[in-house]
C-alpha cells in the first residue's frame, strides 16, 4: 500500500493545488467516517493491532502515541476515520472564537525538494459554535482522544488589541468547557501567519491571558503550542511562566519562519509567504524538546511535533523526551501508512 501511495496517488495529488487535495480529502474522509464498513476497510489496511502500546498522559489514555496535529481537521470533520489510521488522537483547530475567511490564496505551497509545506492559511475556519455543535452530534469513537488547539480569531480587532485577543481566546475556551468538547485543550500562542504574528508568545502577554484562562473552570489538561523560531531566552521565559500558570503540558512546536532553515531555499522567492512546516521544523523542535526536559525537568508533558516522516524520525522525538508526538506533513509526504509504521517501531522499542 505504501508503494502505491509513493508511486501512483501522491504523483497524481502533488499536481493538484494542495488546498484543493486537502479540502477533498477532508470530504472523502468525513464520507468514509459514517460507514462501519469503510472504517474497517481502512482500519485493515492502515490501523495498528500489535502489541498494546497504549499510553496514559495526564489522566488520559491513548491507544497509540500518535496523534495528528493541529491544521488538518480544522472543523472536527475526521474524528470518525482517523483511529482507523493507527492515530491515538488528533488535534482538531486551530479553532477560532469567530469563523476565519483565512489568508488570500494561495494558503498552501508544496516545496517538494525541502519536504516541507509553506503555511499561509491565517487560520481559515468556521468558528467554536460551528465545532461545538458538529462534535455534539458526532458519535465519539471509543479510545480516541479529542484535543482542541484554540487561537485568537484571525482579524485586526482581536489581533491589534491586547484586551480583545485574551477576551477571544477565553470566549472559545469557556464554549468548549461549558459544552465538554475536548480531552485536552492547547492554546495556539504562536500562529505565524495570522494578523500580528505570535502576538502572546510575548511573556508579557502571556502573563495576563494564562490567569485569565485559569480562572474558567476546567478539570482538563491545559497545553500550550510554542512557536520554534525565537531565541532560547524567550522561549525559555514562556516555560516558566506556563509552569507558574498550571500548564500541565507543552507542544513542540510549530511551524518554522526561517526559510534559510531550508535545504533548498531557492525554491521560494525569498518573500515570507507563512511558515513552514515539515523537515525544516525537525532538529529545532528536538532540540527544543531536549532543552524544555533539561530546563523543567518532568514539570510538563511534553508533545513533539515538527518533520516526522519516519519511524526514525518519531523515535528521535521520543527520545529527546516527547511523551507524545504529532504530525501532518509526514502523512501528506508518505501516506497513511506512516502512523501504523510508527506504532509498530514504537512498540518493538518500548518491548525491548
Ligand atoms: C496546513 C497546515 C495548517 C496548520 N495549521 C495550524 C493551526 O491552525 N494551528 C496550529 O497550532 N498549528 C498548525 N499547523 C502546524 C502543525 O500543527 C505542526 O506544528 C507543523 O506543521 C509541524 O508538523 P509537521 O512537520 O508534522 O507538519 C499547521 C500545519 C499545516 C501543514
């Protein structure tokens, strides 16, 4: 199966726009969802069964350690087929107080040579009342963990307003809180390609939206995605200030801004047209995974996420000290057989 995904379907896909492929592929894999039938066709090919890797982080379980990242499944449409592709969980998001037109097209760029996808979305997605309500009527599949990456809604107001971005991300947490959608929540500091960039990944900032969030009742896991490509001072500050505000975990991390980060970057025109994601983003997130254990110790969960396109590349995230790794360019890369390759890697390592 992995064969013809590298040989026929991605040859096929990667001359289509990769918005267009995206968008289809949300659609076929909602359809898929609904039919049991469809779900074990898939779950035959793709889904893990060997030996029980299952995982227990911060209270939750996790039937494999493997979820796929925010920006995938923005609207929660694949909550149904995506355990049939060996994923523990998935992080549905960014999502926004308000619904999000996103950036002008175009929001996706393939760089091919780089293995990496330039991320020019801006957070294009219907809102928290649209999630809310598509995730009340979607039957949960068992053992499949929902976590809810939050960001401010993408336009001037929430963005050049200090007082109305944390009044926006609390107007999502509290809907989702109040609903009880999510196991675990992630607040998205660190968006490069919305209005004003990363805007809370200043300490400053940070400082007045974590007590605001604490102050809304929740009994989840509260996480925090970093953005990878500011100096180790700051994020190092973030940390702190996230382990004084009860964070309980922190995602490593997101998209790359530095395109001289690129094997190759001739292939872009030089201009910032949104961030990167994929094999740019790999080494700066170990390392930071390793600097966050080293710093803080056992303080945080900590998820991996940046440039897994191999089982290899998964462990190496395990063993800079991820508790739990995600990935999207690695699936669009290699196929849906990459996460069912990386729970069987997984699990003859953890039994060894
Ligand atoms: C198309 C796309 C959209 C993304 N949108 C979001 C988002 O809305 N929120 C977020 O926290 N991260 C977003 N990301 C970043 C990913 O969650 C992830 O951190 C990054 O892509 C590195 O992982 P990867 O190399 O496995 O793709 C997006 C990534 C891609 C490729």
């Amino acid at each position: 199966m992995n064969a013809l995904y590298q040989r026929i379907i991605k040859p096929v896909l990667f001359k289509f726009d990769p918005e267009a492929v995206h968008d289809v592929f949300v659609s076929l894999g909602e359809f898929a969802g609904r039919f049991t039938l469809l779900r074990r066709i898939f779950g035959f090919f793709y889904d893990y069964r060997g030996v029980d890797i299952s995982k227990v982080v911060d209270g939750i379980a996790y039937r494999t350690p493997v979820l796929l990242s925010a920006g995938f499944d923005y609207n929660g449409r694949l909550t149904r087929i995506l355990p049939a592709l060996a994923f523990g969980g998935e992080e549905i998001g960014s999502v926004t107080a308000h619904s999000c037109e996103g950036n002008p097209r175009p929001r996706l760029t393939r760089l091919i040579r780089n293995k990496s996808i330039v991320v020019y979305k801006g957070l294009r997605n219907r809102g928290v009342d649209a999630l809310i309500a598509r995730l009340a009527h979607t039957p949960r599949v068992p053992g499949f963990v929902l976590g809810i990456s939050i960001a401010r809604t993408n336009e001037e107001a929430a963005a050049t307003d200090a007082t109305a971005g944390i009044h926006d991300y609390v107007e999502s947490f509290k809907k989702l809180t109040t609903a009880g959608i999510g196991d675990y929540y992630t607040i998205n500091i660190s968006c490069p390609n919305a209005y004003t960039g990363e805007t809370f990944a200043d300490p400053k900032l940070l400082t007045e939206l974590l007590p605001r969030l604490r102050e809304v009742p929740c009994d989840k896991p509260l996480y925090l995605k970093m953005p990878i490509s500011v100096p180790w001072e700051q994020f190092a500050a973030i940390l702190d200030i996230a382990d004084t505000n009860g964070v309980h975990g922190i995602v490593i991390g997101n998209l790359n801004k530095n395109y001289r980060d690129l094997a190759y970057p001739e292939d872009t025109s030089g201009e910032f047209r949104g961030g990167l994601s994929g094999a740019p983003c790999f080494a700066l997130s170990n390392e930071l995974i390793r600097k966050t254990r080293a710093h803080s110790g056992k303080r945080f969960t900590i998820i991996g996420v940046g440039g897994i396109f191999t089982p290899d590349d998964a462990m190496a995230k395990f063993a800079a000290g991820a508790d739990l790794v995600q990935l999207i360019t690695g699936m669009i890369f290699e196929g849906p057989g990459l996460m069912k390759q990386i729970c069987e890697r997984y699990a003859e390592e953890t039994a060894s």
